[in-house]
C-alpha cells in the first residue's frame, strides 16, 4: 500500500486535504468532571476494565456525550501503557 494513501491525509492528485474545524464547539472537562471520570474509574478497576457506558453510568451526568469519554479513556490508557513502558525500562 502506497504510504500517503496509508496516512489518509493525500489526495490521488498528490495534494494534502484542507483541515476543516468541526463547528461544534469543543468539549471542556472540568475539574469536577474529571475527578467523578477518575473515581468512577477506580470503582470499575482501573483503564483495562472500566468500559465507557460503564463510567458515563457511575458519572450520572447524562449530557456528556459517550464519545467523550471513549477518547478520555484512551488517552488514560495511552498514559498508563507509556509509564509501564517507561518503569520496564528502568530495570
């Protein structure tokens, strides 16, 4: 497979794809919903267990959006493999 058409980001006729801002405005976590985000992931047993229904259930904030917490969630795990990565090669 051709490497540009890989990224997704080139077109065929060689040229990049302008970005387009979503006109949705973009979504703010605030302190009090980043703290119930973590407690309601220690209940669930951490970023490996903690399924995103799951946390937005032990939130009970019913406006955020499941997205949202499906992308916090993956930058949590991202951050934990990269600390895991980083304490193995401290050995």
């Amino acid at each position: 497979m051709h490497e540009s058409r890989a990224m997704g980001h080139r077109r065929s006729s060689g040229e990049v794809r302008p970005y387009v801002r979503s006109s949705k405005p973009r979504f703010n976590w605030t302190s009090e919903l980043k703290l119930l985000f973590e407690e309601a992931m220690i209940v669930l047993g951490g970023t490996r267990k903690a399924t995103p229904k799951q946390i937005r259930e032990l939130m009970k904030c019913p406006d955020i959006q499941l997205s949202h917490i499906k992308s916090r969630l993956q930058m949590c795990r991202i951050r934990m493999e990269e600390k895991e990565r980083k304490s193995g090669n401290n050995l």
